[in-house]
C-alpha cells in the first residue's frame, strides 16, 4: 500500500516542479518564493523516493546486481549530486583515502546509501560547515567514512539511530526518519 502511495504521488509533484521553474523563469521576482517552493518539491521527492524504496525491501520486491565499481567513481557520483544541496550553506565537502579501491556491491543502492548518509550531514552541518569523506582498504575489510562538523547525535538516540520513524533530539521538524533505516537495510543485504 505505501508502495502505491508513493508511486502515485510521483506525478503531481513533477507537475509542481515544471509549473514552479516555468513561473521563476517567467517571473524572477519571485525566485526567492520559488526557491522554497522547489526545495520542498525535492523534500517530498525524496522523502516518496525513500518509503517506494522501503517498500520495495519490505517486499522483497528488488534485485541487488553487483558489479565491481571504483569508489572513487561511486564516491565522486554521489558527491556531484549531492553539492547543489551543500551550496545554499556553503558546505565543504572533501574525499581522501584510497581511492582506487574497487568495491563489488550494486551501484545504485550503495549510491542511495551514500546519499542519504550525505543528506543527513547537510541537514545537521551549520553554515561554512565541512564534510569529510575518507576510503580505507585493509586486509579484512573496506570502509568508508563520512565525518561532519555538525550539532553531532546525542548519546541517547545513538541506539535508536537506524530505527525507521525514529527522530532523535536534533532531528529537523520535517524529517521523517526513514534515510537511515533504509540505508542500513541497504547495506545488510549487500
């Protein structure tokens, strides 16, 4: 059901995203309205893309293909993506670390996975904030880590952290709870 929700939901709000860009490039006395407008467009874009995806994980109803890809190539994708929402705050973003690493996992979840962890920094780093990416390779295992000089989460919400729906103490009004528990489904089956 939330699947066929979502989905249905997709259409109107590409319909508000065209009308939104046709009346800031007709009118650009009010880019700063619809500035806002777009960015709460992209909000609940995100938000149906995810619970699509919940969905889907629910009922078993995805296929992981996995190939051997370069995480500087993931990492670099997900990064050009994710910057215009760093912008509007100024947001430093730097990768480091091995970046020739080659990962085997299916490009699009680990990029999903990528995106919301990024997403969540943004919403929690203050203006001229940074976000640091770091790749690693040892003989047991590959990581990546994603460090920001954000707000931080509390200690009592660290083991409600991948919980879905779960919002924490610093959680903005608007955020539904659902990034990180996706990602974490994502990574468990890869």
């Amino acid at each position: 059901y939330m699947e066929d929700v979502s989905h249905q939901l997709k259409t109107p709000l590409s319909v508000m995203r065209m009308i939104c860009e046709k009346i800031e490039m007709r009118y650009s006395k009010f880019s700063v309205e619809m500035g806002k407008c777009l960015g709460q467009i992209d909000y609940m874009t995100d938000t149906i893309r995810d619970l699509i995806n919940l969905g889907k994980f629910d009922c078993k109803k995805f296929q992981m293909k996995f190939e051997e890809i370069s995480a500087e190539i993931l990492v670099e994708t997900v990064v050009n993506d994710i910057e215009i929402l760093a912008e509007p705050k100024n947001i430093e973003i730097s990768v480091q670390g091995k970046l020739k690493i080659k990962w085997l996992c299916d490009p699009f979840w680990m990029q999903e996975v990528l995106k919301n962890i990024l997403k969540n920094c943004i919403e929690h780093v203050e203006q001229n904030g940074i976000i640091h990416i770091e790749m690693n390779q040892n003989p047991l295992y590959d990581e990546i880590i994603i460090q920001d000089n954000g707000c931080g989460i509390d200690q009592e919400d660290l083991k409600h952290l991948f919980e879905r729906f779960y919002k924490g103490k610093n959680s903005k009004n608007d955020s539904v709870g659902i990034g990180l528990a996706l990602s974490l489904m994502i990574v468990e089956k890869q």
